[in-house]
C-alpha cells in the first residue's frame, strides 16, 4: 500500500468518515506490517508539524485503536490517550476554520501556503447560475429572474422555484407540436432541473442539457454535454434515452451521473441506481450499480466495477473529492467552478487526495493542496500558476 493511501485511510478513520472495507484494509496493513519501520515513518512523519487536539477522536474504533495502540506503546497499559494523539496527528487530518477542508500529506520544510500577498484578488466559488433558451431563440438568464412562471411552451409551462431550480409542467395539451429547450450552466455554475416528465437532472459548471417540452412520442431523448446526473422518472412504455457525443445510453428508471467534457477525452457513465445500456461505434454494454462505463475517442469502451462513486459525485453533494487524482484532473474542476485559467509553470508528478467544500475561496482549496508539500501556486486575477 502507498504512503498516500495510508495517509488517506488514517485521515478517514479519525474523522469518522472511513467505510467498513476500508477500515478493514487500514487494520489488515497495520498488522500485516508490524514492527515496520516504514509504517512508523508514514504514521509519524507529520508529528513534527502538526499536533490536532485529539479528544476529538477518542470515539475511533476499540479494535483498530487497539492495534495502532500496541504498534506504538506496547508496554504501557493504559496507552489510549496517547497513542490515539500521536497517530492523529501523524494522519495530519486539519480542520481549518471549521471549513471541512482535509489535508492528508505532511508539508515539506520551509513550506508556506498560498501567500497573502498571492490572494489580493482572491475568486469566489461558483453558484446557481444558467441559461435558458427557449424554441423560438429567447434567453433567460436564470440567476436575475424571478420566481413564478417564465415562460410558456406550447402546453407546457416552465416555472422557477424557489432555492433556484427550473419544473416544467407538461399537464397542458401535449398534441401541439413539439418544441425544444436547452438549460446551460457557464463556469461557475450549476442548476437543478425537472424535465416534463418528472426526471430531475442537476447540470455542474459548464454544462447543458437540450430536450423536448413535453415528452409525446414513444421514447424520451435528452442531449447532455459536460457534467449532469439524473433521476429518470421510470416508465416502461416510454424509453429514456441520453445522447452524449457519439455515446448512446438506454434507461428504464434510474440514477446514473455522465461527465461529457470535451477535455476529459472520455465520456464517463456512473451508474447509482438501476441499470444503463451503453452504446458507442456498435459496441454496448450493460452497467450495474457501482459500475463505470468509460467511452474514449474512436468508441472503445472499458468498464470499471469498482468505481469511487464518492469521488464521482463529489461535485453535486458540494464538496471537491480526490482521491490519487493528478494535478490537471484537479485543476480542470477548479477552472470550470472558479471560471479561472491555469498555466503549469512547472510540471507536478504526484497524485492527490484531498476533500474541500466547494463553496469556498479557491485561495482554501489551493492551501490544501499546498500542504500535500507537492505543489505551490501563485494567483494572477483569474489565473492561477502552477508552480514546484
């Protein structure tokens, strides 16, 4: 196991987030390791720098507090207190200014985080922000309007709730003919839909969704393009159907998350719940819950049966998750949240495990990753510099 993925595990045990199968994996390697030098040195590297108040996690798992006890402090016989101190903050788990923003590698030597002097013009994070255009070619921004009925489509009306979410009610007469909108978000935006026949979509930063005011034939089709998860209203009679580039998904009723940026080279479906056909350059394959079906450019398609849907769908529960994610697979979410433009001034090999809120300063995130003691960053108005 890497050094990365112990910290990570121990951060996840003492914050109380850690799942059974992972706290099975973090005992299982510290017992296997033993009196290992190596495993002390990961545990205890971050002493030096960082002590946490550790009362906070005196209510760790009893087994698993008893194996690091003995690892550590085998011959005293009331150790609890200090072993669960030490090991805490060998994890390096920092909570800063109750943000929820976890640092999970120790920084280096003469290290600073992102500096003030760096952070004049600090960027805010993204909200609820999109567009609306409508058949006929009218726009509404939908961050200015306000709540009630916007606008309507044939027999379909289109209202904005409150908490900033668009509903179509497609109870009018569906025989008219048929009419298409498409919502889009920009960078730094994201907005909650319901489409006329109840599926709810959520579109991330950068992002659209294009379908039919009233769902009247014998399927329902929906283009996407960037980031949307759905909940798919089930009917068995009526087909629904994803286009997402040349990738074709067929659902019954389900919930399922399709990331189709043009930068990401791949159109990634995660499915939650149900089950989704994926059809790309006359190859399919069904996906079950837990799974990923990744399409690349030319249709070749892998699956992944052990996705981290955590990790997947960080961006629509609010917070940023990476878990041994590279510097640009990081970066490129920052950009589109924080509608800022980065420049690597200097290349950055490692792989990072960080969780951070997404509704704070981007200055938060970039301290985070700062203190993996991996990379630096220098901020310019809406560019951020990457820096070694």
């Amino acid at each position: 196991m890497s050094d990365a993925r112990v910290r990570y595990l121990v951060t996840r045990f003492f914050d109380g987030s850690i799942t059974s199968m992972e706290k099975e994996e973090l005992a299982a390697w510290v017992e296997q390791a033993g009196d290992d030098d190596a495993l002390k040195k990961v545990l205890e590297e971050a002493w030096d720098h960082y002590e946490p108040d550790a009362e906070l996690r005196q209510d760790a798992d009893p087994a698993l507090n008893r194996i690091i006890g003995n690892l550590f402090l085998p011959e005293e016989p009331k150790p609890r207190f200090r072993f669960i101190k030490r090991f805490a903050a060998a994890a390096a788990v920092a909570l800063v200014a109750g943000a929820g923003i976890y640092y999970l590698y120790k920084p280096s030597g003469g290290h600073q985080p992102v500096a003030a002097a760096n952070i004049a013009n600090d960027v805010m994070p993204g909200g609820a922000k999109a567009v609306l255009t409508l058949s006929n070619g009218q726009q509404i921004v939908l961050d200015d309007a306000a709540d009630g009925v916007l606008a309507q489509q044939g027999g379909t009306s289109i209202s904005k709730q409150a908490g900033g979410q668009i509903v179509y009610d497609a109870s009018g007469d569906a025989s008219r003919e048929i009419l298409y909108n498409t919502m889009s978000t920009p960078k730094g935006g994201e907005y909650q839909l319901t489409l006329p026949d109840g599926t709810k979509a959520w579109l991330n930063a950068a992002s659209s969704i294009t379908y039919p005011t009233a769902f009247a034939g014998r399927e329902r089709i929906v283009r996407v393009s960037g980031e949307v998860y759905l909940e798919v209203a089930k009917n068995k009679d009526k087909p629904f159907r994803v286009q997402a580039g040349d990738v074709q998904l067929e659902v019954l009723g389900t919930h399922f998350n399709v990331n189709a940026y043009g930068d990401d080279k791949t159109v990634s479906t995660t499915l939650l719940e149900g089950s989704v056909k994926v059809n790309a350059a006359g190859n399919s394959r069904v996906i079950t819950p837990g799974q990923q079906a990744k399409v690349a450019q030319g249709g070749k398609m892998t699956v992944d049966a052990n996705v981290n849907i955590a990790e997947t769908m960080a961006w629509k529960n609010g917070r940023f998750v990476f878990e041994g994610a590279s510097i640009e697979t990081v970066m490129r979410q920052l950009s589109r949240w924080y509608d800022v433009e980065v420049k690597a001034l200097e290349n950055v090999d490692d792989l990072f495990f960080v969780d951070v809120p997404r509704n704070k300063k981007i200055s938060d995130v970039l301290k985070a990753l700062e203190l993996t003691g991996k990379v630096k960053f220098r901020i310019e108005g809406k560019t951020i510099m990457i820096l070694k």
